[in-house]
C-alpha cells in the first residue's frame, strides 16, 4: 500500500537517483526499438528506496497489498516450515523485482502459478517473472522456505529480527529485522495488511498484530490465525510465542486489549498492565481515536534484546515493564505506527512523541509536570559541553536513532512548541497530526508545515534550533 503520502516520503536521493537511472535505460530501449506508444517497457524494479541509513532495504517497482504468512515453528528445534504470499501491484512494467529476505533456505517460489527464477544476494533477493508483469498488474509472489530464521544485529549493537527465548522466540523488528522471518518489501513507506497462520506445539501461544480469528488444536499442534486488517510499516510486524498467561479485557472508552505475559513476570508486570486502559483512553482524549480495531501488549523474557518495540496493537517488552515504558509504546501506536515515518533520518517524529505522550501521562497522574521534565537533568539541564547536543535532531544517524537525542531532545522539541505556539494550537497540532495522517507516512517537512498552518506563525527559525542544529539551544 503506497499511500501519496509514502510516495513523497519515497522519494528519497537514492530511490531519485534509481528512477532517473531507470527514465535512461528506457529512452536507450525506447531508441532502439520505438515501439507503440503505450507498449510495456519492461525494466528491473529498483533493489533499494533509497534511505541512507539502511541503503538495502526497500525495493521499487510494486506496492505490496497484503502478506499471508503461514508457518509451523517448534521451540525445541528452532525450526520453522513457511509459505508466505505476497499480493502486490506492480507499478512499473517488470521484468524483474527484488524482496528483502534475510531468512532461511528457500524451496520454492512462484510468481502467480508460475515458478520463478530466483538468486539470493545479500538481503536482496532477485526474482526473475515470466511472464513478465505490466503496471498495474496485480499479482502474488509465495515462497517456501524452512530453517532457522536469524538474529540481526543492528548499527547501535543491538538485537533483533528472531530472537530465539526459553519458551519460544520474540520477534522484534525495528529497525530490519523482518525479513528474517518474511521476504518483504522492508520499507516503512511500504505498509500493508497481513494475516499469520502459525502453528506451533499445544501449549505454546503466538501472539501476532492484530485481532486473532482462531485457534485450532490438533494432534498436539496449535494453530493460531491473527489478522493485522489496518494497514501496517513491515518493522511492526511480530509474532511473538511462547509459555503466557492471557488475559481479554476493553477499556471504559471500548478499545479491547489483549495481553499476554510470561507467567515468570506476571507479579513484577501487573503494575503496568494493569494501567492499559487508562493509558489508552488518556491517550485518545488528547490524541484522537485509537487507531486500530486492537490493542494490548506482549511481556516477555528476552534478556539479550533489552528494549521494548510498539508493534503494531501489541507492543512487545522484553522484560517487565514499568509504567512509563508501557505509557511510550501505548503512545507509538498514533505516532510511530500509525502515522509512520517515511524514511529513517525522521525517527524523532516517532521517539520524541512517544518520550512526550509519557511526560505528558506523567503530569496527568500527579506525578512531574511536562515543564519539570523538560527541565530536568537528563534533558534541557544537561551541559552545554555534553555530547547530547552534538546529534542532530532531525539526522541522527543510524547508531543514534534508538539513542538519547531522538527521544528526548525530540520531545523538549515538542514541549518547545507547544511553549512557542501556545496550548490550544500545540494539541490541536498533534491530534490533526494524528487524523490528517493516519496510516500514512509523514516527514519533518510535513510536520513543520502543519505546525506553521495550525499556529499561524513562521517557525523556520524555531524548528532550525531544535531540529536541524547540534548545539543546547538558548532561544527559540
Ligand atoms: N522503537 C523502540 C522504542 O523506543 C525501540 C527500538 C529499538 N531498536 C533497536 N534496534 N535498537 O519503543
Ligand atoms: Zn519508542
């Protein structure tokens, strides 16, 4: 699904550079063989969108709509059986596409009926049609594999992709680890809707996006089938399982939650779990409307990934969280997942908010306002000398992005805001934010011309201070 919107955030120097290389090979083939006008020119789909901070991920060429990922996984041997079918469009005449696939080995794969032609590269994984496909040609891509899926270790040394626990495997995917356990287009500009059919030993739960539409025990085998039916960033996928203890219950304001936890942090996670509901009815009287037909949260043990991810309904913890941790992810799931970022450089619009929404659920309770927060040592109280303001906001690079400044420089950039613009248009800002682009993806370009529409004022100068320099700023 490429909304407008995720075709502007597309267009990124690399994904320019990639169509301007293709509008050449087509006028060299356009000369050499003038066809008909509106005759298919067949060219190769580009292997990369373009993002600097992650140059593979992302192919061109086709919008995927939806991804059917069935499999068997059993704990004890860490091996899964998976087809995956991916519906997609193809926006170019095609004679060859790229997925991302970082997963185990392949047995097969077709391209509608037809077996394709396929080579493996890196994470790039090339697929040869035939026939060939034209624009606006819908057609379906299912690839068989088995194995282990891998871990992926990110630029900041951190883990994910398929984490293999006691129990089972969490399954964290931000910022490239999909593709470990699906062949995907691994672009945030690219969401889509997915269903997961997983079947694992009875006893053992799989918890996917969504709502989950059944469960089926045969012959000591569970098959669970989730539905993610809004659309979804490849990075939010998980299917996390293992041993939980599962509990069903709907806010006051009518959001149902479903929530999963290890039976080991059952007593250490009941504090955070059971604020859920508050958190999210907080979050949509300033926020707007919680955007999917879900919510809930996963607790897990994963003591080697040690962060928490907002997958998309269930964020995912590693470990028992505390309520503030819980309130961060509750809140990605307006901003971060879904109104999501385009391209990576723009995390700030995902961390910052989600550091903000906590600031803001803190003072809520009676706990530090949002301005004693803002204030404090561990944000605007740091040292001019400190190395926190070397990283700039807006760019913090790929080691950076899961670091201090997006998160919390990110959100003293909104607290400033709403300080500059007042608190009527602050928070008409975020909640028009929130509904203008839902499900979409969105950049910081899109947000500073919001921020000016809704305020009425030119904030060039404030966004440059807080956004776009390194250095404490002093005024704004
Ligand atoms: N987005 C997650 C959160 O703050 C953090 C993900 C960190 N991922 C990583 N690979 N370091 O809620
Ligand atoms: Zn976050």
């Amino acid at each position: 699904m490429t909304s407008s919107r995720s075709r502007r955030a597309a267009r990124l120097g690399g994904a320019a550079l990639a169509a301007a290389l293709l509008t050449a090979t087509q006028a060299t083939t356009a000369l050499a063989a003038p066809g008909n006008p509106g005759e298919p020119r067949y060219s190769a789909g580009a292997p990369s969108l373009g993002d600097p901070y992650f140059p593979d991920q992302g192919n061109g060429g086709y919008d995927v709509r939806h991804y059917d990922v069935t499999f068997t996984y059993d704990p004890a041997t860490k091996v899964m059986d998976a087809t995956t079918v991916i519906t997609a469009v193809a926006t170019q005449d095609l004679d060859r596409f790229d997925l991302d696939f970082r997963g185990p080995q392949i047995t097969s794969l077709k391209v509608g009926k037809h077996p394709a032609a396929y080579r493996r590269d890196g994470q790039e994984l090339v697929v040869t049609p035939r026939p060939k496909l034209k624009t606006g040609e819908a057609f379906t891509v299912t690839v068989t594999y088995a194995g282990t899926p891998p871990v992926v270790t990110d630029p900041d040394g951190s883990i994910e992709g398929w984490v293999p626990t006691d129990d089972g495997a969490f399954v964290p995917g931000e910022p490239q680890g999909a593709p470990a356990w699906l062949p995907a287009n691994d672009s945030p500009a690219d969401k889509a809707t997915f269903t997961f059919r997983a079947t694992v030993p009875e006893g053992v739960t799989v918890v996917g996006n969504g709502r989950l539409v059944s469960t089926t025990t045969a012959n000591g085998k569970t098959t669970f089938v989730w539905d993610s039916a809004e659309p979804m960033a490849t990075y939010l996928a998980t299917v996390t399982l293992g041993n939980f203890v599962v509990n069903e219950t709907t806010t006051p304001g009518g959001i149902p939650v479903y929530t999963a936890v290890d039976p080991r942090l059952v007593t250490q996670s009941a504090a955070a779990v059971a604020r859920i509901p508050d958190i999210l009815d907080y979050f949509s009287s300033i926020f707007g409307p919680y955007p999917f037909n879900q919510a809930g949260a996963v607790i897990d043990r994963a003591p080697d990934v040690g962060y928490a991810l907002e997958s998309q309904t269930k964020p995912i913890f590693s470990s028992a969280p505390g309520v503030g941790t819980m309130a961060h992810e509750l809140a990605h799931q307006w901003y971060g997942d879904s109104v999501s970022v385009g391209k990576w450089s723009d995390i700030w619009l995902n961390e910052g908010f989600a550091t903000y929404a906590t600031w803001l659920w803190t003072e809520h309770t009676g706990g530090a306002t949002a301005q004693q927060t803002f204030n404090g040592s561990g944000n605007y109280g740091r040292a001019a000398t400190s190395s926190f303001w070397q990283i700039v906001t807006a760019d913090p690079g790929p080691e950076d992005m899961f670091g201090n400044v997006p998160y919390n420089r990110g959100a003293m950039t909104l607290h400033a805001l709403r300080g500059k613009i007042g608190d009527a248009a602050f928070f008409t800002l975020i909640k028009d934010w929130a509904s203008r682009q839902r499900y979409g993806n969105a950049s910081t370009a899109d947000f500073i011309r919001a921020a000016e529409e809704v305020s009425g004022m030119d904030l060039k100068a404030f966004f440059d201070v807080w956004l776009f320099q390194k250095g404490k700023p002093v005024s704004w």
